[in-house]
C-alpha cells in the first residue's frame, strides 16, 4: 500500500474557500476536554489535535485511504497536518528499491487547509477527529512530530502492512497515550490482511486479482484490530469509541468531536470482499475448454482454428510462466508477505517450457512427444498443488486461483494427448 500527497497539485479556488471555512469553524476556541481544564499557561494548552482521514482514491495507492494528525498552535496560528504517506516516483533507484521491496517514504508536515483543498478537489472525503489529549501530550506528540520530520530523520524503509502512513499514525497516538490503544486493540475478530486488501481492491478486478496473486499465506493469517489499524479508516472507526485514561484516573472518550471535513459522492469503502469464485470458475472453465478443444476433430481438421487455439495455448504458457518467474523472484525480496506461496503450483516458471515446446512441435515433428509429456507435467504439477491446498496443513485462501488455472492446464493436457498439435487431421498416441 502506497499513499500520498503531491504538494504540486493546486487546489481550485472553491475547494480552497471551502477547506479553509471548515477549518476556522473547527479551530474555533473552547472550554476544556473532556472534563480536563488546564490553565492557559500550562505548555501545551494553545495546542489542539486532529486525526485527517481521507477515504480512498483513484490510483492504485490511494486506494487504502490515507492518514494524517493535525497540530493547530492557537496562539501562533501555526497549522500543519504531519503525513507520513510521502513518496517520489523519480527519486535514485525507485524501481529497484520496489522491486525489492525497500521503498523510502518519507514524512513531512503540510498546511493543512492546502492539504484538505487536494482531497476535496479529487472527490475525497476527509473525516476530523479531535482527539483528547492532555497539554503534556500534545506537546510530546508536536514535538515528536518535528523532530521525525527533520532531514535526517524522515525517510523510513516503507512495509505494505506493518509500517506505512497509518501505522506511525498510530504508534504516535500510542506513544503519547501510554499504550492505551494497543492495550484496546489486541482482540482478534476473524480479519486478515488478506481480507482488507481484498475489500479495498474490489473495485477494480485486475488490481484485485494481481494483488492477490501476489500474496502469499502470511497475508491468511488472523490479525488483532491493532494490525488491522494499517488501513487509515479502520483506525478512524476504531477511535471513534475508544476511551483512555484521564487525570483523574477516570476512563474519558479518547475522541472529543468529529467532522465531516469534505463530503463525497463516491462510494462508501466496502465492509467485505467480494464473492467471485464462481466468476473465476466459469472463466478457467472457458479457457480449459478453448485449450482442450486442440484434440477435438474440427481443431484437427481446420488450419485456421487449430493456430487460433494454439495461439491462445502459447499466451497461456507465457502468461503463467512469466507470473511464475515473478513469484519466484520475490522470495529474493523483502517482499516477506509473498513468501511460501502457493500459486507457483498455478503459475510456474515450467509454463515457459510449453509455450517453447508449442513453438518447436509447429516446425518438427521431434517435438510433439515432449510437448505432450511436458504439458502433463505442469498439469501434475497443478493437481499436486490442489492436493496441497484441500489439506489442513495449508493456510493461503487462494481457492479462486485454482478454480481460474487448474481447469487450463488439464484442458491443455487433455487436448495435446489427443491431438497432434501440427499435422491436420491425424490422430496421435498419447505417447
């Protein structure tokens, strides 16, 4: 996950006036919080704090939301919102870094009515928590804050679940507050990284199924609501009732007053993924059947069909076989929530293999034998992976992946058994 805020995007002029009415409304001086009134001279009494979320966007890593805490001084006007969601692509090696899985991000603090403005000129709505801190608190929190932002100290290693935006959002609230949110947050409730990434990445299918593709049993493991804070509304929703403990010794409302920032008309983020395995089915079905259609009499009997069905059985092979190189690469990585998965039964660097062999056996007679000995391979190869994935000793929820690729490689299989895959209309052995 990957979120950020370009400061080079200009808000239009309404967006501006709107942000910047919202805020002055919000900063508008009270009495105490929640029941703790400090003296005015007391370091840390001019200081006030807002949790910013803003719901998911339109690119790819916009689409986990974003967070951010807000630090109004009252006496100096001085309003800064302090994102830890700061990325370059043109930064020295942001490719390689990537790949590796070594992103830098980088925190620094923004003005926050210019912060806003960009959410509400892209559609975003933005929710403002003040949050229930004591002078002292704030004045660690602010402090903390400027000290993360200088030079040498604002970039940091980025990790997709465990260390992003959200989560140095929350281990700041949690450092202030002694502890007190993880202490509220170590329950468990049935959630996995897996099932977030698949919620938020639902509505654009290709995303979802790649991201997917790419995780591996790590991502299946239940989490605690503390892990799940990594998406910035679930920690949102999560403060929203939560309460900690006050001078007096008293449990108090850790949030004091929440806005709607900016309104959106998009839709709300889904509570749940979605249930496409029949869809995945009925499309592996699809091309199993393209692929087995190879050994069919017509397939033998007509040039023009039987190149189109190889075609697509070369694509096929490439296709898979490149994903497999891919999945295989990453356990070179520090891309550790792609270790150990179970896909490479699916999608295997041994594909590459057949797509070779197709090519071959369409110039030589030499190579159809193999052909079809390679093609039950992989398929084996596929159905061992099922056996795997069907006992109890495998966490990963990839069911939609077998459904997707298991019916391809059989068909393929099927139909290069029974069919020659270059001479028309002769029937060969299995071999």
């Amino acid at each position: 996950m990957s979120k950020t805020w370009k400061a080079q995007k200009r808000p239009t002029a309404l967006a501006a006036l709107v942000a910047a009415g919202v805020l002055s409304a919000l900063a508008t001086p009270h009495s105490g919080l929640a029941g703790q009134e400090s003296p005015a001279d007391e370091p840390g009494s001019e200081l006030r704090v807002w949790l910013l979320t803003a719901a998911p966007g339109d690119a790819v890593w916009e689409r986990y939301g974003h967070n951010a805490l807000r630090v109004l001084d009252t006496s100096t006007g001085r309003d800064v919102s302090y994102n830890w969601g700061i990325f370059d692509f043109e930064q020295v090696d942001f490719i390689p870094r990537f790949l590796q899985g070594r992103m830098l991000y980088r925190m620094a603090p923004f003005r926050t009515d210019a912060m806003i403005a960009s959410y509400a000129q892209a559609g975003r709505e933005v929710v403002s928590q003040e949050l229930n801190l004591s002078p002292a608190q704030k004045v660690m929190l602010r402090d903390f804050a400027d000290r993360n932002a200088l030079p040498e100290n604002r970039e940091y290693t980025y990790q997709y679940f465990r260390d992003n935006c959200s989560t140095r959002v929350r281990d700041l609230l949690d450092l202030v507050l002694g502890g007190a949110i993880r202490a509220e947050s170590e329950s468990y409730r049935g959630a996995t990284y897996r099932f977030h990434t698949r919620r938020l990445t639902q509505v654009d299918p290709l995303i979802f199924t790649g991201m997917d593709l790419l995780l591996g049993p790590p991502t299946d493991a239940e989490i605690t609501v503390w892990d799940e804070m990594f998406v910035p509304m679930v920690l949102r929703d999560e403060i929203r009732s939560m309460t900690v403990p006050g001078a007096d010794g008293s449990r108090q409302a850790l949030v004091i007053g929440e806005e709607r920032v900016v309104t959106s008309a998009r839709t709300v983020d889904p509570e749940a993924p979605p249930r496409w395995l029949w869809v995945y089915l009925l499309i592996g079905l699809f091309v199993g059947g393209i692929l087995a259609s190879v050994g069919l009499p017509a397939a033998r009997s007509a040039r023009v069909l039987r190149g189109a069905v190889l075609a697509v059985a070369i694509l096929w092979s490439l296709l898979g076989g490149a994903l497999g190189l891919i999945l295989v690469g990453l356990l070179f990585t520090d891309h550790v929530f792609s270790y150990g998965n179970e896909n490479l039964f699916l999608a295997n660097p041994l594909m590459l293999g057949t797509a070779a062999l197709l090519a071959l056996s369409l110039m030589s007679e030499r190579w159809r034998k193999p052909l079809r000995t390679w093609s039950r391979l992989v398929a084996g190869v596929a159905l061992c992976g099922l056996i795997w994935h069907v006992l109890p000793v495998s966490p990963q929820a990839n069911a939609m992946f077998f459904a997707l690729a298991l019916p391809a490689h059989l068909g393929l299989a099927w139909g290069l058994g029974r069919s020659d895959p270059r001479a028309g209309g002769q029937r060969t052995s299995a071999g």
